[in-house]
C-alpha cells in the first residue's frame, strides 16, 4: 500500500505543481488513498522531496535527484550570499550583488529553471534579466525575496 502511495505521489507531483502537504493530501484521497497530514508529511521525507519554484510565483514539489538536489542548493547558496538588492522597470529585473559576483548570479537564476525568466546578462555587480510580462517579474521578485531572506 505505501509503495502503491509513493508511486502515486510521484505521479502527481509530476502532473500537477502541488505546492502544499493538504494540495497533496486532497489529490490522494480523490485517487482513492485514505491519508492523514502525517502520513503525507512522512511521505515528503521518505520520498526526499523537494520544493521548486513552479509557475506564476508558486512553488511546487519535485523529486529530484541527489546531484540535482545539490546543485539546486548551491544556486540558492549563490543567490543568498550574492544578493543585495533588486528592483525592476516593467519586465526587467535589475538585481545588485556583492561586487564580482553577478556572473554567478546570472547563471543561478538560468539554471534554476523559472519559466518566466527569458534570460540574464551579467557585469560585475549588476544583473539584468529579461522576464515574459510584468506581472511575471512581480512573482519573481517575489520568489527572489523567500530565498534570500531564509538565511538573513
């Protein structure tokens, strides 16, 4: 039964940005699974998943793999030690960072995969990314401010 679940979550997660333990909960019980929050909870950790900027400003579960797993870590190590601040004009994002850095910068923020980020360019302490719409780069700055303030 628990293999059964895990397959299940597995294959939700990969169907649907679940950004929640109760999302995930309400979409096993609709695929028959009688589930309670701490079983969901236990299955999060036995399955080792992990959170992932999803769309529109929302994060979602994924299961990744150890080597993903570490390089997602080490981009948002980047962006927390980097950053100093941000601001935008419409859809461009200006972010400031520690002085040498902004190249490092620009390749975090293209590896980690948001969709509403078209792309970077990078000086020393500079970075200018292109992102799809103006709201979109409200969501971003939005997601930008979660990471690096989890440290600070």
């Amino acid at each position: 039964m628990k293999r059964r679940r895990h397959e299940m979550i597995i294959e939700l997660i990969k169907r649907y940005d679940i950004e929640t333990q109760d999302e995930l909960a309400d979409r096993l019980v609709q695929e028959g699974f009688q589930v309670t929050q701490a079983t969901v909870s236990r299955d999060i950790r036995e399955l080792k998943l992990s959170k992932v900027p999803g769309t529109e400003g929302r994060q979602k579960y994924a299961l990744l793999n150890r080597q993903e797993h570490q390089m997602a870590e080490k981009y948002v190590g980047i962006l927390r030690e980097a950053f100093v601040s941000m601001d935008c004009a419409q859809n461009i994002l200006v972010i400031k960072t520690v002085s040498g850095m902004a190249m490092a910068v620009g390749a975090a923020l293209d590896n980690i995969g948001w969709k509403e980020i078209v792309g970077c360019i990078a000086g020393d302490d500079t970075v200018m990314c292109a992102i799809r719409t103006a709201e979109d780069t409200a969501n971003v700055m939005k997601e930008l401010e979660k990471i690096v303030k989890r440290q600070r």
